[in-house]
C-alpha cells in the first residue's frame, strides 16, 4: 500500500523521498518547506529517492 501511495504522489508532480531512520515518505514539496533538509518526523537528514518499480527496457543496437 505504501508503494501504491507514493506511485500516486509521485504522478501528481514532485518526487518522494523516505527517510532512512524513519522509513516515512515526503514528497519533496513538503521537504522544500524547511530551511534545511531534515525529515519533518524525526529530524533525521539523510533520505532516499522512492522510484517506481517499472523497469524501462531499452533496445541496444
């Protein structure tokens, strides 16, 4: 479910990113917010992008 959530934040503009510590996601947005970048929850600075679990295949030539 959590997956499914950030997929749809994700879709609607700004990137997710979940913290380290805490293992919650915010989007980038919200992170934009604070003078420094630290998670809102915990204080934490150190995140790590979400991606989407779509693999992009590509044709080698």
């Amino acid at each position: 479910m959590d997956q499914e959530n950030a997929e749809r934040q994700e879709s609607r503009g700004g990137p997710v990113y979940e913290c380290v510590k805490c293992g919650r996601r915010v989007e980038y947005r919200e992170l934009e917010r604070y003078i420094s970048f630290r998670c809102p929850f915990c204080g934490y600075r150190i995140f790590r992008k979400v991606r989407a679990p779509v693999v992009k295949r590509i044709k080698a030539r």
